[in-house]
C-alpha cells in the first residue's frame, strides 16, 4: 500500500519538474504560453509512460515494442536489398 507521504512526494516532485521545464524554456526566450504547454504535455508523457509499460508512446499513438524492432529489421534488410541490386 502507498502511503499518502508517497503520494505527495511524487506530487511535488512533477510540480517541480513542470516548473523547472517551463522556467528553462522561458529562460531560452518561448513564451510562457508555449513553455506551458511543452511542461503539460512532458506530464502527460510521463503519466503515460508510467501507467503502461509495454507500449511505446511515439508522436502521439501507441505502439508495441516488437512493431519498433520489425520495422527496423525490415528498413535495414530493404537498404541491403537496394544496395545488392544496384548496378555498379
């Protein structure tokens, strides 16, 4: 069982890393609505991240570690393919 002293030390913790995040990027020169917005949306990711490990959160839509390691496996095996059939 998580205690409620767990539970408030995670709480700050992503307090003060949304407001580390958006100062950083205010420092850089982004707006503050833009710094804001990048800050909710890094909440979000580790949120995601966090509740459901076996999934990948790549631009948006979820995807299955094994669907990475297919598409890779096919990319450099079609480049080898390219590179065999090329005439010289």
């Amino acid at each position: 069982m998580i205690s409620r002293d767990e539970t408030d030390s995670g709480q700050i913790n992503r307090i003060k890393r949304h407001t580390d995040i958006r100062k950083t990027l205010q420092e850089e020169g982004i707006s503050y609505r833009t710094a804001e917005t990048v800050a909710s949306a890094s909440d979000n990711d580790l949120k995601s991240t966090t509740s459901n490990t076996t999934f990948l959160n790549l631009f948006g839509p979820k995807i299955k570690d094994s669907t990475v390691t297919r598409f890779k496996l096919f990319m450099v095996s079609s480049f080898g393919t390219l590179l065999d059939l090329q005439p010289c």
